[in-house]
C-alpha cells in the first residue's frame, strides 16, 4: 500500500507459496512493457480466443479478462463503456479503446 492504495494483492498461500498477484500500481510494468492504462488495441486485433467476459471482479465497470499474448500465466483485466446487454462480450471495435485496469499473475 501507498498513500491509501492498493498496489499489489497476494492471494492463496499454496505450501507456502503464492499462486496468484495482481498489480494494481499503474507504474509496474510487465517484462513486455504493458501497465495500467495500455489500451487493449495495443495488444490485441481480437478477443476472439484470448479473451472472455469477466465475472469474477467486483467492480462497478464492465470487465474482460485476457490471457497474455506473450504468457498463459499472465492476464490483463481490461475495463470501459459498455451499454450493451449485461453478460455478453463487447465486439473488438468496443474494446479497442479500453484499457488494461489490473494485471494478472497466475502460477
């Protein structure tokens, strides 16, 4: 924590060791140079195959989690405008413009 922020999360002690982090600091950036903020076009043509609609974060904006192009143990939370219907993932053109909102490490 920073100043009140959330910079990191550490989850599920397995034996030890933790099996999952997300980086919340928009100043980390990945090995390949992607942080918050990177827009989805910068990674992505399209979601098809690489992406899904995500569920699983509480957070008030819509969400798309993608598995990294460069590493299946790295995703990006992608968040944006969304007024389609609640549930269905938005088209390409849709989230081109949003942007990476969490990183993602799984082991």
């Amino acid at each position: 924590m920073e100043e009140g922020q959330v910079k990191l999360e550490f989850h599920g002690l397995v034996n030890g060791k933790v099996n999952r982090i997300d980086v919340l600091d928009d100043e980390v950036k990945t090995v390949w140079g992607t942080k918050i903020g990177t827009p989805f076009s910068n990674l992505y043509n399209q979601a098809f195959g690489k992406c899904q609609r995500s569920h699983e974060l509480t957070v008030s904006s819509p969400t798309v989690i993608c598995t990294s192009p460069q590493s299946q143990h790295v995703s990006y939370v992608f968040t944006g405008a969304w007024e389609g219907p609640e549930g269905l993932m938005p088209s390409d053109d849709v989230l081109k413009g949003w942007k990476v909102s969490r990183i993602i490490w799984k082991a």
